[in-house]
C-alpha cells in the first residue's frame, strides 16, 4: 500500500510537469474558407478560481524592460525583492505594497504604487478597484494552482493613468512573452469599466470581455497572445495600440466603436463575426496574415489605412460603407467581398502585389474612388452579375488600358460584366 501510495504521487508530479497549450483563434482557417472558420476558443471555468491554460508562445525581447535585478536570496515573507527564476528570465519583485494571492475582494479599494498578485485576484460584483496614476500591477503564478495568474472582474474597474504615468499590468518577469499571465477578464460586469493610459504586456489575452462593457483610451497593448476579445460586450476604445501580438482584436455578437487608434505589426490584425464594427481613422497595418477579417457584420470604415498586410480585407456577408480609406502595398488582395452589400467611395487601391477589388456578387456599388498600380487586375468579378463601377479612376484614361485591368465576361464568359463607363478623367480630390 505504501509503494502504492508512492507511486501515484510521482505520476501525479510528473503529470503537472507537462505543457499545456490553448486553442487556436478566429484566424486559424484556411484563405477562402470563411463558413469553416472556428471562433476563438477560450475556456471559461464556472469558478473562481479561473484555471485557464495559458498559451504557449516562445519568449520576446522586452526593449522597455528596465527593471534592476536584485539578489538571489530567497525571501522570507517579507518585504523585499527576490531574483527567482520563470523559464530562464528573473522575477522581479517577491513582495509590493500591496500583495494578493489566489483571493476575492468584496469591497471597494484604491490600489496605487506597487502590486503584487499571486494567481487569481476575483473583483466581485458588489467591489469597485481604483487605480492611481503610475501604478504597477504585476503577476505571477502561485505554488498552490501552477496555472496562469490573472485578473478577474465581476464588478468594477477603474485604471486612471496619465500620460506622464500609465498605469502597467505585466507579468512579474522581467522580458515579458506572450501568456505569462492570463490577463483581464471582465466577466459579466456591465458597469463602466474604464481604462485610461494602461499598458497591458504579456498576456494570454490583454482584455478578455464576456457580457461586458468598457472604454479603453490612450492605451497599449503588446507582445499578448490575444490582444482584446469580445463576447457580446460593447466597446468603445480610443487611441489605442496594439502591436506584436499573435492576434489584435477578436469580437463575437458584440458591438464595437474604435477610433484614432493602431493595430501595426501583428500576425493577425481585427476578427469579427456577427458584431458592429465602426472603425474611425483607424489603421491596420504589417499583419503577417490578413489585416481584417468580418463575418456577417454591420461596417462603417472611414478614414482608415488598410496597408502593407499579407492579406488585405475580407468581408462575408457583410452591410455598410467604406470611405475615404486607403488600401495600398498589400501583399495579397486590397478588398475581399463576398456575399456583402457594401457602398465603397472615396477610396483608394494601388500598389497591391494582387488584385485591387475581388467580388462575387453585384450587391456592391463603387464610384469616386481611385485605382493604381495593381500588379493584379483593378478589380475582379468573379460571380454571374453585373457590378456598377461607375465614376472612377482606374489610372488611365484610354478605354483599353481600363479594360485591361478588368477581369470580368470580357475575359471569361463566367463571370459577369462590370459597368465602370462613364470614368473620371484624374484622381478625384477626394480620394485619400
């Protein structure tokens, strides 16, 4: 009995050892298979506690981390600093002004100067937490639950920053990676949650929000697995930045108001399926994969920069307008439609290493805008109907040059025709 007992410990050890991994997100599907698309999965456990498994994503220089490393004594409970080691990178601190751990607050509190959270921290429904100017909110796993530590919030938070002191949530290592900690949850708290001047580094996912609503200004978001995902919960974010992370934003069933704000340098830019989607002056830029992907959405585009993505937009079913937004130096198509009945003026596409516009259907109406330097066709109809393209520039202003960069029944008695005469003459001043 007493081996027994013995070795179904050491299984147990050996079993905790091992690496955990997460599900993959709204992006991973293959191009062009939009009704196969999976929606980003995360688990979301009925207690507490919140034992979600963290990514695993390989660690990333951290040019802002600047930190001093402290001594190697282990410390003894007491205030002090410790130099322990998570993955080869040094903790930071052992102990703040202010320390949680795997704990619930019932009442409301005002954090400022430094925090420390141990596992789980749960906000709950009746509390209201406060953060001061240059706050530093750290995390890191503790030795009861082994899992990602993270922040849970039922009832409400309120992150007041300056621009001269932000308000940081990173985990309690000195290079922060994707998944060190879990990040934000707002979990059914529709009380104003409010996020001025944070940083968020190194989450699994930086804002998650289920059945919740919250504002996010002057704001940045970086090296996370995901950077912000709605669940039928409302936003309204502005100036905000989200950089180097696996995807920007994902939104499900949500509605969603972003503005003056900057998604540059990630694999994936936004996902949405089934959600509102204003974006205003807002840019997408350098994704790996596709810049914007929606999916049975209601859209309004003004004034945006969609450039230099490996996949530009694509659109599933979608209603609304795009104006006055530029897709330039994208490396694969500018504007994927399908299915979508979207009114498109005043707008740009040139320079694509593609094609300009790709279309399925006639639904579509396009006029005022400009097209120009397209390795690709200018635009493509690929389905049966006829598509208005009336009142453009396409570059040239010779007939044949224009039809040359049309693909429509002209060149395959497939596809139908596209109707772009009368042209402009030049560039319309309106176009960005």
């Amino acid at each position: 009995m007493l081996f027994c007992n013995s070795l179904c410990r050491a299984i147990i050890a050996f079993a905790l050892t091992l690496p955990l991994t997460g599900c993959a997100g709204f992006f991973a599907v293959p191009s062009g298979d939009m009704e196969a698309a999976p929606e980003h999965v995360s688990s979301l456990p009925s207690d507490v506690d919140v034992r979600q498994l963290s990514r695993q994503s390989p660690p990333m220089p951290n040019p802002t981390a600047d930190a001093p490393f402290v001594s190697d004594t282990p410390s003894d409970g007491g205030p002090g600093v410790l130099a322990g080691l998570t993955g080869g990178r040094r903790s930071i601190v052992a102990q703040s002004e202010i320390n949680y751990e795997n704990a619930t607050l019932t009442e409301d509190v005002t954090w400022h100067g430094s925090v420390l959270v141990r596992g789980y921290l749960v906000i709950a429904p009746q509390a209201t937490v406060r953060i001061e100017p240059g706050t530093v909110v750290r995390f890191m796993k503790s030795p009861i639950l082994r899992q990602a530590p993270r922040l849970v919030v039922m009832g409400r938070l309120h992150s007041s920053g300056t621009t001269e002191r932000p308000v940081l949530f990173a985990p309690n290592v000195a290079e922060a990676a994707p998944g060190d900690w879990g990040g934000i949850l707002l979990l059914s708290s529709e009380k104003h949650n409010q996020f001025d001047h944070v940083r968020i580094e190194g989450a699994t996912t930086g804002i998650d929000a289920r059945f919740s609503t919250f504002a996010v200004t002057e704001s940045e978001i970086t090296r996370s697995a995901v950077g912000m995902l709605l669940r039928d919960s409302t936003a309204r974010l502005a100036a905000v930045s989200v950089d180097a992370c696996e995807t920007g934003l994902e939104a499900f069933d949500s509605e969603l108001d972003l503005r003056n704000s900057s998604f540059d340098h990630n694999r994936r830019g936004i996902g949405a399926r089934r959600t509102t989607l204003i974006l205003q002056s807002v840019s997408v830029k350098n994704s790996e994969q596709q810049g914007i992907f929606a999916d049975e959405c209601r859209i309004r585009f003004n004034s945006c920069d969609l450039s230099g993505n490996v996949g530009g937009v694509r659109l599933g079913k979608a209603e609304g307008q795009i104006i006055r937004s530029r897709f330039v130096g994208n490396r694969g198509v500018g504007l994927v439609l399908e299915s979508s009945r979207l009114k498109i003026h005043q707008s740009l596409f040139a320079d694509t290493v593609g094609d300009g516009i790709r279309m399925d259907d006639g639904q579509s109406v396009i006029w005022e805008s400009a097209f120009d330097g397209n390795s690709g066709y200018n635009l493509v109809n690929s389905g049966r109907e006829s598509i208005s393209a009336v009142r453009n520039w396409w570059g040239s202003n010779h007939e044949t040059a224009i039809s040359d960069k049309l693909f429509n029944a002209a060149k395959d008695t497939g596809s139908g025709q596209i109707l772009f005469f009368p042209w402009l003459p030049e560039k319309p001043a309106a176009a960005p």
